[in-house]
C-alpha cells in the first residue's frame, strides 16, 4: 500500500493533529468491477485527481493548502511526485486541467482578484 507525499518523505502524516488524518481513496475499476484501495493525503486536503503523467489513466492527487503542494501519485510507476504550486493566503484553489492539450494534466490555481482598499487592514484604516 502506498502512503501519502508525507509519509513517503519519511515524515507522519497527520503530524499528531486531530483535525487531521490520513485519507483512503477507494476506486471501483470500470473494465473488471475489482476496486483498489489506497491511502493518499490527509483528510484536510483538496481532492485534484487527473492524468498528470499523461499515460491516459487517472493519477491520485490532492493539494494541501497549509503547504500548498500537490501530491501526485503517478498511475505509470506508482512513484510519487511534490510540486510546490498556489498561494494559500490569497484564497488559492486548486483548478488542475490539460490546458495545453498535451494530454496531462496541468497543475493551476484559481484566485479571485482582489479589489485595491477592499482588505480588513484597509476598512480599518477609514474608519
Ligand atoms: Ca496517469
Ligand atoms: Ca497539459
């Protein structure tokens, strides 16, 4: 069984937090009806699963906003890949898709714009 991006660095995964834990992804495989199960992330993460490595099947995937990584685990060789991507503090949320029709999936983060004077600190200073 393969463990999450946080375990494979040799580090726990839940960091001996209770709000989080480690997550299982249960998948029903469509050809032969047999299901797979696997544990993949925290409990706290984004789920973002896509063709990253682009050999035409489904990688698990989720990005942790506390570090804003996304942890790939690679459908071809089961091998795990981090890619630092996104910017929790400004409200990222993960957007992945093939954007550059190479078929993989491409890491992306969705941000809403923020208007100029609009922050907390802002209002603050007016009043
Ligand atoms: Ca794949
Ligand atoms: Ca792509």
């Amino acid at each position: 069984m393969v463990t999450c991006g946080a375990a494979a660095r040799g580090e726990r995964c839940h960091a001996g937090k209770r709000s989080r834990s480690n997550a299982t992804w249960y998948v029903r495989n469509s050809a032969t009806g047999n299901s797979t199960v696997t544990a993949w992330g925290l409990s706290t993460d984004a789920l973002v699963p896509g063709n990253y490595d682009g050999d035409g099947k489904a990688d698990l995937a989720v990005w942790r906003g506390s570090d804003t990584n996304w942890y790939v685990l690679k459908s071809s060789n089961g091998q795990s890949q981090t890619t630092s991507y996104g910017t929790s503090s400004l409200g990222d949320l993960p957007a992945p898709g093939d954007y550059d029709g190479d078929n993989k999936t491409d890491i992306a983060v969705w941000r809403r714009a923020r208007r100029p004077g609009t922050s907390c600190a802002a209002r603050r200073a007016r009043r």
